[in-house]
C-alpha cells in the first residue's frame, strides 16, 4: 500500500521574501495560506482569495507583493 505524502508545511515570510518570484500559481499561493488549491480556487471564485490574483487568458498568477502584504498585515 502506498504511503500519503506529509503535508507541505507553509512556508515563512522571509522564505517568500526571499525566493519566491513575482508572480506565483495559485497552488503555490496557497499554499502561503495554508489552504487547498481548490479551497484558491473557490475563494478567487468569489472574490475572497487574500491576494491580488491576475488573469492572463485562461492563466491566474498570483502577484507575490500581494501575498507579503497580507501575510503582513496577520503577524
């Protein structure tokens, strides 16, 4: 039988700071919040997601800047 793998825990705030890119996917920025990326997608959906989101296309990218400030704006 095959094993789960472990959560990923969030990362830091100096880790995003640090590495992360300027635009990120949803996965990725959820993962800043410690959500599911369905549970992204259905916050974007109704316009709830904590961060700037922008559209490209079919394409979402989420602004990193955005993730900072409201990751921030809870310490």
């Amino acid at each position: 039988m095959a094993s789960r793998p472990e959560p990923q825990r969030p990362p830091t705030l100096a880790e995003i700071k640090a590495t992360w890119p300027p635009t990120v996917d949803v996965s990725t920025a959820a993962t800043a919040f410690g959500i599911s990326r369905s549970n992204a997608y259905e916050l974007i959906a109704r316009s709830e997601f904590p961060a700037k989101v922008a559209r490209y296309g079919g394409r979402m990218k989420v602004i990193t800047e955005s993730i900072i400030r409201a990751l921030s704006a809870t310490d």
